[in-house]
C-alpha cells in the first residue's frame, strides 16, 4: 500500500537535497519518479529543483490552477510512475492535497512532499495544513539554531538588513532572506525589533 508522506522542517535543512537523493534511489532501481515544484519559486529557473550542494532535477511546475492529480495520472498512462516527490509543497492547496490523496489511495502511488512547515510568522501554510492533517507519516528533518537547539522557525530579512515580522507570506528568495531559528532566538529577535520601533 501506497503512502503519503510529508517531509517538513524550517528553512536550509536539506529538503531539496532530501527529495533529489529519494528520486536518485528510485532512478537507479530502474522505477520511474516526477518530481514537482511550485512555479512560484523560479530562484534556479523555471521546472527545476536545485540542492544547495549542487544537485538538480527537472520538475514539473505546479500553481493554485494545476490539476495535479489528471497531470500524474495521464503521465503514468503512458509509462508507470513509482514515486511523485513534491518539492516547496507548502505551496499546495487544500484541492491538491486532496488529489494526492487521492493518487496514494486509488493509483497506489507513493508521495513524498518536501516543505515547510510555517512561515516567517511561525503560522502555517495551506499546503503544510493539510499534509499536517492527512499524511501517512510525518518526516520532521531537522536544521539547527546557533545556540545547538533544533530550529523551528524562519526569520525573514528585508532589503535593509533588518529582521521583519509584518507583510505577505510568500516572499521567494535564498539563504540570504531567512535564517531557521529555534522558538526562543526567534521569540527574542521579535521582541528586540519591535521594542525598537516603539
Ligand atoms: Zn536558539
């Protein structure tokens, strides 16, 4: 029986790194894997996911519109697929979690997804919502704070420098942007930057 597992963490603890070794073992196994990636995030190039340590992989793009479910189903018609990873699956919708679902318990497919947990206001994407809800197995792949504790949340940096604790969820960009922290060096930097604006 096929599962659907969700790989999560904070920022730059491997993920991609993660889903390309996964797809890498299936690949030389001879089975077939498609990968996915959110068309959102185009910091390597549109239909690619890229490691930090140099590996890659073409991907398929997925936005809000993309029927994920009639895409993997009309792809595995025409040669079996034996794995789908999705990569920045926080982005997913509720719809498309369904559909994943619905691949794992009707074409008995594995689905590994790769993303986030929250953002950088410690609150929770759509797409980590519902994977958090209905996924088989939960995967926690762990980053570390400067201080050695396990890093649970993502700071975001602005244009100046500064930390930021306001504005929208999605705001692509590197390692430069955001920093993973643990719940209590992001408790403090929050409170010092808006201690400093009063
Ligand atoms: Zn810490």
């Amino acid at each position: 029986m096929a599962q659907l597992y969700f790989y999560y963490s904070a920022m730059n603890a491997g993920k991609s790194t993660s889903l390309l070794q996964s797809s890498y073992n299936y690949n030389e196994r001879g089975m077939r894997t498609l990968i996915f990636t959110a068309e959102i995030d185009t910091r390597f190039g549109k239909g690619k996911v890229c490691s930090r340590i140099g590996l890659s992989a073409e991907a398929l793009l997925f936005s809000p519109e993309t029927n994920i479910a009639e895409l993997i189903k009309s792809e595995n018609e025409s040669e079996k697929v034996h794995c789908i990873l999705i990569d920045e699956c926080h982005f997913l919708t509720k719809k498309h979690v369904e559909q994943l679902c619905e691949i794992v318990d009707y074409d008995d497919i594995p689905v590994l997804c790769y993303g986030l947990r929250t953002d950088f206001q410690g609150e929770l994407f759509s797409g980590s919502q519902y994977l958090l809800a209905w996924s088989d197995k939960l995967v926690e792949l762990k980053t570390i704070c400067h201080c050695g504790r396990k890093a649970s949340r993502t700071l975001r940096f602005g244009g100046d420098g500064n930390v930021v604790y306001e504005g929208s969820q999605i705001d692509i960009g590197g390692n430069e942007k955001y920093v993973a922290v643990c719940r209590k060096h992001y408790s403090d930097v929050i409170r010092e930057v808006k201690a400093k604006k009063v």
